[in-house]
C-alpha cells in the first residue's frame, strides 16, 4: 500500500506548519486560512490527520482535534438543524468518557460552544449554556473541564459513541506521530551539539543506541497510523487498525518521550524547557481513550 500524501494533502500540512511558526494567534489564523474549513466535513480523515501531525510537531493547544471530529459527525449524521450549529471558528468538543451522573474531564471545555455527549445509547448534541461545567488545571495548561450530563440537548440520529471514539482516538496517534517526531529532532539535534569528555554525546554507544530505537519507535507510529487512517477514509473496517496504531502511539510514545528527557539531562526536567512541552504531550497522548494496555485488550477481543 502507498500511504504518501497527496499533493494538495501535503500543502495543506505545510500551511499548517507556517502558521504555527508565525502566528501568535494560531486557531483564528487557522479559520481565517482555511485550514479549519467552512463546511462540516469537507476535509476527510487523511486531511485532517495531515493537520493534527503538524498540530502535534508544534505541541500547539489548539481546539482542532475535537472540533473535527464533532463536526464530521455533524456532517455525516447531523439534522439540517444540527449543522446549523456550526460556522468557522465554532469550537465543539466532546465528552467520551461520559456516564451518568460522573464528571469526567472534556477537552476545550470552557471554551467551546456546544459538546457532542454520548448518553445511553445515543450521542446528543448540547450548548455550552445548557451545562454547568467545571474548569480543570491540567498538568500542560490546556483547557479542560467537567461536568455532569443527565439528559439534554437533541439526539444525534445514528451517531454512536465508537464512531466517535475510533475518531477520536485516531486523532490521538496523528497528534502522537507530530510530538514524537519533533521531540526526536530536538534530542538528535542536542545529542549532536552536546560534548562531553570532548565528544558529541551523540557518539557514545548507549546514547546512539537509544536514539536508533526510538527512530524505529516513531517509524513503527508513522506506519500503523496511516495504515489505520486510510482504512477509515475508505469506509473499511477498521477497529484493529485504530487499536494497532494508538497502541504504538502509547507505548512507543512512552520510550521516545523518555528517551527525550533522559538525553538532555538536566534540561529534560526543566520545565520552561521545549522538551517538557514534547513530554507532557506525549504522556497526555498516550494514556487519553485507553493506554497500551487497554489497546491490547481491545484487539485480543477483536482476534
């Protein structure tokens, strides 16, 4: 299979990738240029995992990967009325761990203006102003928050919350793939410029060693990713696919964050440093909708 990007898949990576670099405004300079797109599901799960890698390489606290995801199942599943809910720069999230009567942690909480909420057995769609939602402090300084959902909002018909989930979840490993691969930048590059005993660092057997693991550890990522992400964009099944790739995503996440911080030293536990921004992303990454163990679960029961 050839999972190389196409060509206007790759230039809307790049754009990304020069807002981020520049923008001190990133999710409005993301609306204004088209990236967040003016009609719910106009771009495809390959096209939006494009954006959430370069979105994972600047480690950027930005509303993307819930807001696509929400307005996807708008677009597929949605009411006239529903989509109506949505105009570019809208932030929806959702809640994906909700049971009755738990708070549970959902992402952008505090700034989004309406939630997808699986409840029972179907998903509503909910406003903001309909819930009373508890602002939470989390380890990287995102938004996040809780509340309790007992019934309100309108049903989304046919939605469910493994089309969500696997969504989701998918998005995870594409967020996954962008931290590890610019974390393992940062480390080569500093293992390259670092001397001791009058050599790079990055000469010794036992650093060079584990800097080779974790480029296997990203590439393993990268794979399983695409793999998963182009099934889905063809209507496939995809479920194992989705546990494979979050499965890598945390537990070859989990070596490489480590291998980050263990190669810089001092300056991989200094928190105003980059490399502790890379560390607490991956570590949200991989344990966010199930860890390596719970991945493992999932696909023994699929086998």
């Amino acid at each position: 299979m050839d999972f190389t990007l196409t060509e206007a898949q790759r230039e809307l990576a790049a754009l990304t990738r020069k807002i981020l670099a520049s923008s001190d405004t990133p999710w409005a300079d993301l609306v204004k240029s088209g990236v967040v797109p003016e009609t719910p599901g106009e771009f495809g799960v390959l096209e939006q995992c494009a954006v959430l890698v370069e979105l994972g390489r600047a480690a950027a606290p930005v509303p993307y990967l819930p807001t696509m995801v929400a307005s996807s199942a708008l677009a597929s599943f949605g009411t006239a009325e529903h989509r109506s809910r949505w105009a570019p720069g809208t932030v929806l999230s959702v809640a994906l761990s909700e049971f009755d009567g738990v708070k549970t942690t959902v992402p952008f909480a505090n700034t989004a203006e309406a939630f997808l909420v699986p409840h029972g057995d179907e998903v509503f769609l909910t406003g903001a102003d309909e819930l009373e939602i508890t602002s939470q402090e989390l380890v990287d300084g995102s938004d996040a928050g809780s509340f309790t959902f007992s019934g309100g909002g309108s049903a989304v018909p046919g939605l469910t919350a493994d089309w969500l989930v696997t969504r989701y979840t998918l998005g995870l490993c594409a967020l996954q793939l962008g931290v590890t691969e610019r974390a393992l930048e940062l480390t080569a590059e500093h293992a390259r410029t670092r001397v001791q005993f009058d050599r790079p660092i990055g000469s010794f057997q036992a650093v060079a060693q584990r800097l080779a693991d974790a480029y296997i550890d990203v590439a393993a990522i990268r794979l399983t990713l695409w793999q998963a992400a182009w099934r889905l964009s063809e209507g496939l099944p995809a479920d194992a696919e989705v546990a494979t790739a979050k499965f890598w995503a945390a537990d070859a996440g989990h070596r490489v964050a480590h291998t980050a911080v263990h190669v810089h030293g001092g300056t991989g536990i200094d928190m105003s440093h980059d490399v502790h921004r890379y560390f607490t992303a991956a570590k949200r990454n991989e344990f966010e909708l199930g860890g390596a163990t719970a991945q493992l679960l999932k696909l023994s029961a699929a086998l």
